[in-house]
C-alpha cells in the first residue's frame, strides 16, 4: 500500500528535554469540526504515553514547512501544566490521551491532520466500506534507533486486519478494551501511532472463457484506530539468550471511535462550542486575526488552552484540506 506523504505529516515525537533528545512515544493530530467553516485540532496519544509526562516538562518534536526539526516546548513548571483529557467512564478501559492543540508559530509547521468525520472508521462506516479481516493497515510512528538527525522521519510498519473481536479483550494494565487486533509487529516507540486502513474495492469481471470471477483492488484510507502495542510470547517460548521478548506478532489497536469518544469528552465539547460562539460574534477581518497579536512564550499552558483553541480554529480552514 502506498501512503499519501501527507500520512506521514500527520504525526509528532513525545521526549523529555535533554540535551539529547530521546523520543519514547508518538502522537497525532486530530481536527474536529467548528460550526463556521473552521476546525479544532488535537494532539492524540496513548494515555500511557501522556501520564508519562503529564505533570513533568516534555518536548513534542515536528518538522518545520523548510524541512528542519522544530521543538515545541511542554509542561514548563508546576504552574504550567499541560491537560490531558481520558475517556469520559471508561478511563482504564480505553488507552486514549487528547489536549487541545494550538502551537505558537503553526503556519510555519509541516503539519497534516486526521480529519472527522470525513476519515474516521466508526462502526457505521466499517460496515458501509466493507472493512474487514484481511485488509491491509499501517502504523505510522516512531522508530526509536533513528528518528532523524536535522529532520524528524517517521516509519511505517505494514500489515494486516486479523480479528475483530465482538468482545472486550484483556490487556496488560488496562481493564479489558474494545480493540481491533492486526497481524504486523508494534515496535517501542509506536505507542499512540495514528493506524490506517485500506479499504478493499471488488467487482465481478468475466474471465477468457466467460466465467465470472471477482476483481479486487485498493480503495480509499481510513483511520482505523491507536496503536497501543503488542503481545510479547510467553517467558517459555523466548531464548534464555535473547535481551528482549519476542514480539507475538500481533497488535493492539484502539478503534477510532473509541477515540472520538475521548475527543467528545463533555469538557472538550462545551470548549469547543464556546470558542464555536465567540468566533460567531466576531466580525474578523481575516482568519489570520488571532495571529496578529505577539504570541505567548509558552502555548502550552493551562491558561491558554481556550485560546490554543480559539487560535487554532481561526487559522484552520476547512477548505485548504
């Protein structure tokens, strides 16, 4: 399956500061839709992910649009703290972290987003596109031994639809989840990868002697879900030699609307829609408006989220995607 560079744009690094920077996790940005042309956008992970740095400093690493590393700083002091939201009631159930998204200087970012409702697989759109066992995913993330020296590079790991369980499934340090479980090895550093599916489009052809046969090919991505990791092979099966478990083989992914779920947490919503009702009163000149102003040191704090928010959703237009 060959992904649209734009995929690839869709995702960010989460490190501590250092003066080497070591990236343990990734995320990706969601844009949700405003009510006046504009949209929301999010940062997304996996909730391990986030309570790993969620009340200590940590860098969030991106491209700039001129192809170098940029740096967004989190979490500066115990007064600035970023906020995580978790699932509304099922927080140890669902392995799902999102934050309102605004950074200072976005223009200048090379960023893409999984936009709702147009890309997301929800249960309804499963059935109607005929997603099933089979089709081919990908994981885009991070690959922890390079990432990239002046520029951040994300890898792609490819594989397969295996299950789709009609029941919750166990999984370690989570109450038993709703997830989809793919046939392609998870690697570390690919918690909270955003995962894409391929629909698969047939139609019935007529072969050399007139029989009809059935003619598949690739359709449309979708967003299928969050990586939230894999299996390891019982302490049994592994070499008392090997420095590692051995990867099952097989992955956990959170469904997408699992994550829209989290996305629609009551905070977030009433957020939105305040933000939603102020742009509504405005008369703005342009949609770089909120821009003109000097922008704060630190975006990511807890004063500026509805303005993060607010920022965001001015200079994000639907129609530029």
């Amino acid at each position: 399956m060959r992904l649209p560079d734009q995929v690839l744009n869709t995702v960010c690094f989460i490190a501590h500061p250092a003066p080497q920077i070591k990236y343990g996790g990734t995320a990706f940005v969601v844009a949700m839709k405003g009510a006046h042309g504009n949209a929301f956008l999010h940062l997304v992970t996996a909730k391990h992910v986030a309570e790993v740095v969620e009340h200590v400093p940590f860098v969030i690493g991106m491209n700039t649009k001129g192809g170098q590393k940029a740096l967004l700083d989190a979490n500066y002091d115990a007064d600035h703290i970023v906020k995580w939201w978790y699932h509304p009631t099922e927080p140890n159930a669902v392995d799902v972290a999102v934050t309102p998204f605004g950074p200072d200087q976005y223009e200048k970012l090379d960023l893409e987003w999984v936009f709702y409702p147009n890309m997301f697989v929800t249960p309804d759109i499963r059935k109607k596109a005929g997603i099933g066992i089979g089709d081919e995913i990908a994981a885009v993330g991070l690959f922890t031994a390079f990432s990239g020296k002046e520029k951040h590079f994300p890898i792609v790991r490819i594989g397969n639809l295996a299950m789709l369980p009609g029941e919750r499934v166990p999984v370690k340090g989570f109450d038993p989840m709703e997830v989809y479980l793919a046939e392609g090895r998870s690697i570390g550093g690919l918690s909270g990868s955003p995962v894409y599916v391929r629909q698969t489009l047939s139609m019935d052809v007529k072969t050399h002697d007139g029989e009809v046969a059935n003619l598949a090919g690739c359709g449309k991505i979708y967003f299928l879900g969050l990586m939230h990791g894999h299996w390891d092979l019982p302490a049994g099966f592994v070499n008392a030699v090997a420095s590692e478990a051995i990867n099952m083989g097989i992955s956990i992914v959170v469904p997408a609307h699992k994550i829209l779920e989290v996305l629609n947490h009551p905070e977030l919503v009433e957020m939105r829609k305040k933000q939603d009702e102020e742009i509504g009163k405005e008369n703005l000149p342009t949609l770089d408006y909120a821009f003109e102003k000097p922008a704060p040191k630190r975006p990511f704090t807890q004063d500026e989220f509805e303005a993060a928010l607010k920022k965001a959703s001015r200079k994000v237009t639907l129609d530029k995607k």
